[in-house]
C-alpha cells in the first residue's frame, strides 16, 4: 500500500508502459496518480464494445519470448490465462496466395526463381549469425539485406514490406531494428492471446494499482507542464492543477513538447524523431478466408500492405471470423485524413478482390479506426543519439517509444521501458530549480 508520506508521481498516459509503470510505482509504496486524455485506457491495446464482447482496435499478440509482459502478467495473475497456438503466415505476391512456412514452401513460392528461393533459405537460417559482431545501429537495413539477399529479393519482398512499415525512409532504418525482430520472434510460429482479450490485462492494471492506493483518472487531459524547484506541476482540464515530485510522461515526444512550459520545453531532447502512424480496418467476417495469422500483401493493387487473422490465434467471435488490414502512414498524409466511411469501403472491395471467396455478403461489419503515433523511425546511429529517460534539471523521466530502442516496439518492450524508468525514478534526487 502507498504511504501517504512518500513523493508524490504522476504518470501521463494510460496505455500498457504508463499502467505498467504505475502499478510497479505503487505496489512500492509510492503514491501514484495516472493520468489519462482519452475516456479509455489501453494506448494502442484500446477496444471496442461488439455485442457482448469487446475488441481490440488494433491486432496484438504476445510471443514466448515477451519475458517482461509475462512476468507482469504473473503478477496480475494472468500469465495462466494466456492460450497459446501454432500460427502460420502466408503471402500475397501479384494478387497470388503462397504459404510461407517451411522449406517446401519455399521452394514452391514461384515469384522467386529457383536461385533466389535457395538463397533466401540459407541466408534466412543464417541471418543473426551473420549480424553478430556488426555495427547493425550504423548500417542501412537497405544495404545489409541488399548485399546478403540479392537485388531480386530485396526490390520483390523486402522493399515493399519494410516500405509499408517505415514509409519513404525504409531503407535508412538501422538493420539493428531487423536484428532485434528476429530476436523477439526466434523463427518460432507459437503466439499467445488472453481470455477475455487485452482489456482484461487492461482492466486489471488498473485494479491492482488502485488497491495498492494509486489513482487512475480518465478524461483527464494534461494541458500544461512545467517544472519548478523539487516539484512539476501538471494543470489539467477544468482548471486543475497537480503537482508531484516527479513525472513520469509515456506520450510520444512532439505532443510533450506541445504541453510543455517553454523553461520545460528547452529541457527535452532536441531532436523529435518522425512517426508513422496506422490506418487499421476491423472485419467481421461469415466465413474464414485464410488460415494464416499474418499475411503480408505485395504488387496487389491493395492499399492495406498486410492481412492478420485474429480467428486463427484467438477463435472465432459468436461464429464471426475477425481480420485485420492495415496500413502504416504519416499522420498528414490524404489516406489518414481521409473519411472512415470511403476507407471502409474501398478496402471491403480490395478484401474481397483478395479473397473472392467473400462474394457479396460475407463482410457483415467493418470499422476503421487510426492512431498517429505508433511505430518511430529511427535514423541510424540512433543508439548513441537515443535520449536519456531523466530531464536534467526537472523531476520529468520519459517512457516512449523513442526510448525502446533498439528492442521493437510492443507491449513487451514497453513493459520493460517502465520497469527500467521506475528504477531510474528509485535513485533520482530532488529535481534542481529551473533556470
């Protein structure tokens, strides 16, 4: 339980690291408020009321290999009820559908010539073998992939797939980001999703922070931030002011320099990395059309880059078949501005072009839904230049996704960033005046 003689913290931003970080800070004693814009918390793990069940607005999944999120998921007690199962991913490459799993698979995936798939196979059981010891963070992922793979490889897959994700930079991303992927995955197909979904990871952070004597407030919008002697001092809506001792902000560097106070804003980082943002359309479906989890789009005329069959890791819902297409995008750009409605139609089209299977009925619901900050990219050399997770000078520490690098950004890694930042918060002095 918090002691209500202990320095007050507050935490912005209720997705998983600023709920991960204010259960970790309360069940330490520390009195602990959570402060939250939206009317929901989650982040990205945020959801949607459907009948009597709620879904997610995005696509997640847990991997073996999240050891940060599962541990905490111990804590909650839910590490039990994870299910676990075997996923498979497929391709689609000019409109054709390949499966994409074993080495006859790949021997079959005929938008490579036989050379290429050959080349592909070894260099795929090779590949983090063939990065230790190299300075992957100064390395263009471009040059790497170009130079082990070969040109047809990189211009007919890899491209497309690392330009969906990353935008017009792609090929400066550091290699060091595919060297951690493959990390995180280990080649391994096995994937976890929780009963009841991520709202009720959600649903029992919020629990156990508050029985330790923490506070989580939603609809409660940071509008100001600034940092004076030992204290920050945060005015919310309404004309509320809090202070505490510290803060511990999770929202993506831009939108806290917006926040700011000008003394506070000289403080931050000086250099805002650029994000991509997401365009993400939830289908209902009445019939299944692949069984493949993950399956990347290419060269088909789509614009939606990937198709994730949530059903075939978390089963159907109430006999609907749920699939995810996305595409990652600049928050600017015609397609994230353009009208949900125009979206979902034009992308029920492209689904059914894909799967025709559907015919004409075979979409029952679709909603689209947009989140602007959610995968930074990083230039290269970002190690040297990622920034500290304390604001010298200030009682202000930084968990964003600016900071999880060189780990891929997800609920694991970012679990881990507020373990790391809460310890950080263990041996932080007072905070200096500002000057």
């Amino acid at each position: 339980m918090t002691s209500p003689d202990s320095p007050h913290v507050a935490v912005i931003g209720g997705g998983i690291c600023g709920l991960a970080a204010a259960h970790r800070l309360a069940h330490r004693g520390t009195r602990v408020t959570l402060l939250e814009s939206s009317d929901q918390l989650g982040g990205l793990g945020t959801f949607f009321a459907h009948e009597d069940r709620w879904i997610e607005r995005f696509y997640h999944c847990i991997m073996p290999s999240d050891a940060s999120l599962l541990a905490l998921l111990g804590e909650l007690g839910l590490r039990d009820a994870v299910r676990w199962r075997e996923t498979t991913m497929g391709m689609v490459v000019d409109g054709r559908h390949h499966a994409f799993n074993s080495a006859l698979d790949l021997l079959r995936f005929s938008p490579l010539r036989l050379p290429n798939r050959v080349r592909f196979g070894v260099v795929s059981l090779l590949l983090r073998r063939l990065g230790r010891g190299r300075d992957l963070d100064t390395l263009r992922t471009e040059d790497w992939l170009r130079g082990l793979y070969g040109d047809v490889v990189w211009e007919k897959l890899f491209a497309p797939m690392f330009g969906s994700k990353f935008g017009p930079a792609f090929g400066d991303v550091p290699a060091l980001y595919l060297w951690q992927r493959l990390g995180r995955e280990r080649n391994v197909a096995t994937r976890g999703y929780p009963d009841g979904g991520y709202k009720t990871i959600i649903d029992a952070l919020r629990a156990s922070i508050e029985r330790a004597g923490g506070v989580v407030r939603t609809s409660a919008p940071v509008r100001r931030l600034s940092s004076t002697g030992d204290r920050s001092v945060l005015a919310v809506a309404d004309g509320e002011v809090i202070e505490a001792r510290h803060v511990v902000s999770t929202v993506p560097l831009p939108q806290l320099r917006r926040i700011a106070d000008d003394a506070l804003a000289a403080r931050l980082p000086r250099t805002d990395l650029p994000y991509q943002g997401v365009v993400n359309a939830v289908f209902f479906l009445r019939q299944p059309v692949t069984e493949h989890y993950w399956t990347p789009v290419l060269h088909s005329g789509t614009e939606f880059d990937g198709v994730v069959a949530m059903s075939a890791l978390a089963g159907p819902h109430d006999g609907r078949h749920l699939v995810y297409v996305m595409h990652y995008t600049d928050r600017e750009s015609p397609l994230y501005r353009d009208d949900d409605t125009a979206i979902a139609a034009r992308w029920s089209a492209q689904l059914r072009g894909l799967y025709p299977q559907l015919g004409a009925d075979g979409i029952e619901e679709v909603r689209v839904f947009k989140a602007p900050f959610v995968e930074p990219v990083y230039p290269l050399g970002y190690l040297a230049a990622r920034p500290s997770v304390t604001v010298g000078g200030t009682g202000l520490l930084l968990a964003t996704t600016a900071h999880v690098y060189p780990d891929v950004t997800s609920w694991n890694s970012s679990v881990g960033l507020a373990n790391s930042v809460v310890d950080a918060l263990a041996v932080q002095p007072a905070a200096a005046p500002a000057r």
